[in-house]
C-alpha cells in the first residue's frame, strides 16, 4: 500500500526500507535501542509490518522515516521503532505516520493498539492513545537487555 502527501510517500513495500539508514538511526539516536545490532533490525522487519516515510527525490525514494507494528491482526497491535530522521521533522510527517498507521484497513479489526514512549505522549495523544496504569502490565526477562 502506498499514500501521497506532496514530495512524500508512505509504502508498506518493504522492498523499499533501507535497512542500513534505519539500523544508523535506531543503533545511534533512538534512546530505546542503542547499540543493536543490524541482524536484529533486520529479524524484526521480516516479522512485522512496517511504514516506511520516502522523500521523494529525482524520482527515487529516499528514506525519511520508519514503523513497525506486532500484530495478530485479530486482538492486539503494539506500535514500535516509530521516527522521522532529522532531516525532515517540522513537516508534519510522525502525525501522517501515526494518522496512516492507525487507519490501516487490516488493522481496523484490532481491539487494541500500544505503545511505549518517554517523549511523545503530545503527539499519541491526538490520535486517542491513553497513559495506561504500570501497575497491569507485567514483565520477564529473559535475557540480558542489552542490545546483541
């Protein structure tokens, strides 16, 4: 699927993704998967459903930002790995992201979608994610959390 905004594309081709630009950006800038390792990256692409942001450039895309979403397409979606590159924020392209991913026709069924995040609660918030109480979630390890 593809939609169009101007010199920018949203694809869920994931032929398009370049992975090493979404490995430099998630290894080195985002705060939730510092140091991980490229074949991770590459596991988590294969197994999930992902939005790549395109700037359209001399007819080419060019990656701008990136998604991913778990999902059984039945009970629950969990948004992750969600950025804009620097180079193109202040243009509007995370909320056509987030607008794009929470009206995809094959996630409509869902019950329910989640997320985490430590700085974008003004953004989720438009879109009617809620802060949900700590005390009902629950988790375990299972192996050392650093990025391998």
């Amino acid at each position: 699927m593809e939609w169009k905004n101007e010199n920018y594309i949203i694809s869920t081709d994931k032929s398009w993704l370049d992975i090493g630009m979404i490995h430099e950006f998630l290894s080195k800038e985002a705060y939730w998967s510092k140091g991980v390792k490229i074949e991770r990256v590459r596991r988590a692409i294969e197994n999930t459903l992902c939005f790549g942001v395109y700037e359209v450039v001399d007819g080419k895309p060019v990656q701008a930002g990136f998604a991913r979403i778990l999902t059984d397409y039945v009970t629950t979606a969990y948004l992750c790995d969600v950025f804009i590159d620097k180079g193109h924020r202040g243009k509007g392209l995370s909320k056509w992201l987030v607008q794009t991913i929470i009206s995809f026709e094959d996630l409509q069924g869902v019950r329910g979608m989640l997320l985490a995040t430590e700085d974008a609660h003004g953004l989720y918030s438009q879109y009617g994610f809620e802060v949900v109480d700590h005390g009902r979630y629950m988790k375990k390890k299972l192996k050392d959390e650093q990025q391998d």
